[in-house]
C-alpha cells in the first residue's frame, strides 16, 4: 500500500459528508462511503485492492473503533433502559418469533439456506444509526422511552448471536471465545467503575487535560487492541471486542473530551476506510449474474421491517415501531465476517446491504412522522354551551 493508495481512500471517504449534505434527505454518511468504495473497487475502477495486507489490516482497526463507537452509544446509564426493560424484553420476544418465520421463508424462497443469519439480522436494531437519527429529530415523550430499552437489547443480542450463525461448524468455539471476549470486557467496567468511585479516573482526566497527554484515548486504544487480539485468537469478530468495550465504557460514563478524541478518530479516519474498503470489496457484478440476489435485498429489508413493525401490537405508534427496524452496523458486520469467511453466496453481501438500506430509509420517515405525532398539541374538547334554563 502507497500514500498515492491511501489520498485516494481519503478522497473517496469525503463522499460520505457530501452526499450527506442535505438536512432534508439525510442520508447516512456510511453510504456516501461505501458507494465510493463501490466505484474505486473491484465492482468498478479497480483503484483500490481490497486484499492488500496493510490496507486489510487498516479496515479492521476501522472495523474495531467503529463498533467501539457503536457500544459507546447504547444508553446503558440512562434510567430508562431498566424502567422500559420488562416491556421492551416482551416486544422483542415477539418480534424474534416473527423474524425467524419469516427468516425461514426468505431462505427457503431464494435458497441461500441462512435462515439464522436473517433472523438475527431482521430481529436486529442499530443503536449508531437510531440514537443519532432520534437526537436530531429531538424526539422525546413516553414513545421514545419505551423505545431506548428494545433498540438497545435488540443491538446488543445481535452482536453476539451474528458470529454464531455465520459459522454453525464452530459455534462451540466461538461461543466459548465470545464468553471470554465479554468477560474481559465485564472486567474492565469493574476496574473502570472501581477507579471511578476511587477518583483516580477524576484526577487523570484532569492531568491529561492540563498537559495535553490524550491519556483516556491512549488507554482506550490499548485495551480495545487488546480485547481485538483475544478475539482474533479465540476466533470471534473483532466486531465483539469493540462493541463490549464501548458497553463498558458507557456504562461508567465516558467523558466528552474521549468522545470527542474517539469522534474525530472514527469518523475522520478510520471509519471512512474501513467502509471504503468494504464498498471495495463488494462484488457488485454477481447482482448482474445474480439478479435475483436484487430481489433478496428487498425481501431482506421489506422482512425487517414487517417483523419490528410487529411491535405496534403492544400500544406502540407504528411510526415508533417502524423505526427500530433500521439496522446497518450488523449488516456491515455480516458482510464483514461472511467475506472473509466465505460464507455468503455470490452477490448475498451486496443484497443485505441493500435490505438495510431499506431499514434505514423507512426508519428516517417513521422517525419524521413520530417527531410531527410527538409536536402536534393535543386537540381540546370544544366547550361545552350552557343549557337554557327552562325557567
């Protein structure tokens, strides 16, 4: 890999801020980056080689901080996780029976056989897509409270279960790998919470802010490429390791200055070549060969959307429902994993992308419409007219 290779990711990562430009569309920055990966790629000009070491390498450092980022967002001290808790565990009960009837069908139908991928994947939120896209569409109310528990519950399942049925053959393994992964991970929100309430944390925040030291960047950098090197030799996604650790750290409450710091890194430089180099990847000609993996896409996202949308039976807006549906890191990381794997069929990773672009698309105008639900004053009665009096 050159510095000619890597400007050229660089440029093609500025699509995304581009694309996402328009506060009326609001596309996600992610697809403005993987399109432009789509194009430098082996799908269309071949600028870029997806299986270059150092390039490999790069994206999964990109892959680790963007699942880092991800967990992060998971409101873990907010009080309305464990107020909403019973009720969100019984909404997604059944919107998991829904998913996997229709997971099931969709296999049968187009003959890939993965009826466990596409029950995690429908069943499945997006914690780092609907947080952002609820924070600016400033949503709040009872609607929005009953939501923040099922999202994150639903996210956080399908981080674990996605390495699991992407490799039946060695679900012994990797849910033993899986275990220690989260173990290390629980660990290290002990130690966090315990140098919080000694005060430590308080005191090196401050040193490092006066002097410039970056401290809680470099710790949270030390410990994620740890936890990624355990997961790579227990043969679990690295996807794991980031996502435990951000849960950790915003379970003890990480401070604005390292959101900032892990902000800047993610999206300004690893992010955007870990999903360049995704779209690289990416074959879309098999959707050529295989055009019927086109209408696999469509299935996936339509089923997704059908299966959460199941939730507006316990009281739920629709809208509400509806909107956590919308899904993308866990599609991502089923790309991920499944290339690397060989797991998926020609052209299936391309078509997942596209149900999740589906997701995301009736997630943003459900959230529209649950904002305006959310604004409308309540209508009064109309008084009432006092009645003659007979005498």
């Amino acid at each position: 890999m050159t510095f000619v290779v890597l400007a050229l990711i660089v440029a093609a990562g500025l699509v995304g801020p581009l694309l996402a430009w328009s506060d009326k569309l609001r596309i996600p920055v992610v697809i403005g980056e993987l399109a432009a990966g789509i194009v430098v790629g082996g799908s269309g000009l071949r600028w870029v080689d997806p299986t270059e070491p150092t390039l490999t390498f790069l994206a999964d450092i990109g892959f680790a901080t963007v699942m880092f980022v991800a967990g992060s967002h998971v409101p873990v001290r907010d009080r309305r996780l464990v107020a909403g808790s019973r009720g969100a565990v019984a909404r997604l009960a059944v919107v998991v029976v829904v998913a996997v009837g229709l997971a099931w069908a969709v296999a049968h139908i187009f003959g890939t056989g993965h009826t466990g991928l596409y029950a995690v994947l429908f069943a499945s939120s997006s914690a780092a897509v609907i947080m952002p896209m609820a924070s600016s569409l400033r949503l709040t109310g009872p609607t929005w409270t009953h939501l923040i528990p099922q999202i994150a519950l639903a996210d956080a399942l399908g981080i674990v279960a996605l390495p699991l049925v992407l490799d039946p053959g060695q679900a012994g393994a990797s849910a033993i790998g899986a275990v220690l992964v989260i173990g290390c991970s629980a660990a290290v929100f002990g130690l966090l919470w315990f140098a919080d309430r000694r005060g430590w944390l308080a005191r090196a925040h401050d040193k490092s802010r006066s002097r410039d030291f970056a401290l809680e960047l470099r710790v949270s950098l030390l410990i994620l490429v740890a936890l990624a090197a355990l997961a790579v030799q227990t043969h679990v996604s690295i996807m794991l390791a980031g996502f435990g650790l951000g849960i950790a750290v915003a379970a003890v409450g990480e401070p604005r200055r390292l959101a900032r710091q892990l902000f800047g890194l993610t999206e300004g430089v690893f992010g955007p070549i870990f999903f360049v180099w995704l779209g690289a990847s990416l074959d879309l000609t098999a959707l050529v060969h295989h055009p019927a993996m086109i209408g696999l896409g469509l299935a996936v996202g339509a089923a997704a959307v059908v299966a959460h949308g199941v939730a507006a039976l316990f009281r739920l807006p629709l809208s509400g429902a509806l909107m956590t549906s919308a899904q993308l890191g866990l599609p991502v990381a089923a790309v991920t994993i499944g290339s690397q794997t060989g797991r998926l069929d020609p052209g299936e990773g391309a078509a997942l992308l596209l149900g999740a672009l589906v997701t995301i698309a009736t997630a943003t105008v459900a959230g529209r419409r649950l904002a305006r639900q959310a604004a409308e004053p309540a209508v009064a009665d109309p008084p009432v007219k006092p009645s003659a009096d007979p005498t």
